[in-house]
C-alpha cells in the first residue's frame, strides 16, 4: 500500500480516518510504532490520538522500555470502549490514582489483567466491580492488597466472570473464596495458588458451585487435603487440569480418580516420580520388572 501511495504525497492521510486507517490498518501495528509515528507530523499525531481512542485492547506490554506514568494517563484519556487491559508490568509506579479515572470511563472491560500491581488498593476492585459488569477474566495475581471486602463487592457485581486468578492474594480465606464461588456460578478457570490460608472448606464449595470449571491451580496450598479433590472430581465433569504440587497432604488415592478421567495433573504418579527421584540420585533410571 505504501509504495502505491509514494508517488502521491499526502495520500495515506487522506484515505477515510475512522473507516480505512484506524480500523483497517492502524491495528496491525505495534503500540510501540503507532507511538513513534504522532512524532511525524501534526496529522499523524492527531490520527494516533484519534486511534487511541477508539482503541479496544490495551497492552503495556507492547511499549519498550516500560510505560512511564505521564505517558499511559495520555494515551488513555480519551478512551471509552476499551474491551481489553493488561497493565502486568506497571507495578513500579501504576496506583489508584492513575488506574481509576481509566477503569471509570471504560464500563465494556471484559478483560483486565493487573498481574503484580502491588501498589494499587482495595479501592481498585471496589472500581472494577462497580463500572465492569460485564467483566470475564480478571488477574490479581500477586496482588496481596485484595481482601474479603473488595473481594464480596466484586462477587455482587461481575456475575459473568469465567476466569479469576488470585494467586499470592494472603490476605483471602476460605470464607472470602466461598462467597466468591457462590455468585460467580460460572467460573471456568480458578486459581487460589500459593495460599496457605485456603483449604478444603474453598475447594469443596467450589466444586459444588462451578460445574463448568475446567482449571483450578492450588499449587502450595497446604490446607488442601483429599478429601475435597474427591469432591471436586464427583461435581466437575468439565475438569480438564489441576495444579496441586506443593500440596503434601494431597495423595495418590484422589488424584487416581482424576488421573483416570484424563485431567492433567502437575504432579506425577507415584511409581514414575519414585524413577525420577531415583535416577537423580544414581545418575541413569534402572530398569523393573512391572510384571512382578
């Protein structure tokens, strides 16, 4: 297209804004030159204002070195129809203070991503939950600010979530998971991974409520025991991969019964991790006899 349009100068500006550039060829550059070109003239960067703000998915990701503060309350500004946003590398400087005018204007979120953002507050769920009702994936992962509190009022108000990731979230116990699990019915993808504080009262309670569940990472949670991985699997058909490394009070006698349904497990059976262990130790795996 652009060799076409070199002999005519002015020509690609002059294609429809809103109907050829933004939608059908701004989108398949990277944030990252879209960016350096509002460098190239005043035209330009009113076309990249104008494709900002009409852009659906968000990813800091893609701009190198990480965003600067300045930079991703600009580009945001005049945003309302954002779809998708994952902020997974902010965490030196993103706080309720520049995430909440964005999550405030933007009520068609259905995925947010904030993946380590430890200095953000309570406030932030509070916000999500209030102005993205529509809202399917959410990661907190890492995020130990989240409480029981932010938790609930998230539960009222985002009944379609299908994925929630809350690893490392210390502060939830197994009440905060329960009710969780009791309004958001159609959960598919759950981690409660490296939580000592969620035992078997959560996982059982998630079993019996999310019928659609196809992954739960409980990976270090130490609480877990068998007798709720039996429940998950007599009340999760659709389970298709557990994460329980790490989770000495879980045992073969549980997981056999995933095992044989063919769900994915972290952990490996307890002859062939008896093999790995062994061949570690002597340097090359022996050869048995398993018809003995």
């Amino acid at each position: 297209l652009m060799m076409s349009l070199t002999p005519f100068r002015g020509c690609l500006l002059d294609l429809p804004w809103e109907d050829i550039l933004v939608p059908h060829i701004l989108c398949h550059l990277p944030l990252q030159q879209l960016l350096s070109l509002q460098r190239v003239s005043k035209s330009f960067q009113s076309l990249i204002q104008l494709y900002l703000a009409n852009m659906r998915c968000f990813d800091s990701s893609q701009i190198e070195p990480a965003i600067p503060r300045a930079a991703f309350v600009n580009l945001l500004k005049d945003n309302e129809v954002l779809q998708q946003l994952a902020l997974q590398n902010c965490s030196d400087w993103l706080t309720d203070r520049e995430l909440l005018p964005v999550i405030g204007q933007n009520h068609h979120l259905h995925q947010i991503q904030l993946k380590g953002c430890a200095q953000l507050s309570r406030h932030a769920l509070v916000a999500i939950s209030l102005s993205c009702p529509n809202l399917q994936q959410l990661s907190l992962a890492h995020c130990e600010w989240v409480d029981s509190l932010s938790l609930r009022s998230l539960a009222d108000h985002c009944k379609a979530l299908e994925a929630v990731d809350l690893t490392a979230c210390r502060q939830l116990k197994d009440e905060a998971i329960c009710y969780l699990v009791q309004k958001c019915s159609r959960l598919k993808s759950l981690s409660l991974a490296v939580n000592a504080n969620v035992g078997d009262v959560a996982v059982e309670e998630t079993a019996k409520c999310c019928p659609e569940l196809e992954h739960l990472d409980l990976t270090g949670c130490l609480r877990v025991k068998n007798d709720s991985i039996r429940v998950l699997a007599e009340y999760c058909p659709k389970l298709r991969s557990l994460k329980v490394k790490h989770c000495h009070n879980v045992a073969e006698s549980s997981l056999s019964i995933l095992r044989s349904r063919g769900v994915e497990l972290d952990v490996e059976p307890p002859l062939q991790r008896a093999l790995v262990l062994l061949q570690d130790v002597v340097g090359f795996a022996p050869f048995i006899n398993l018809q003995i």
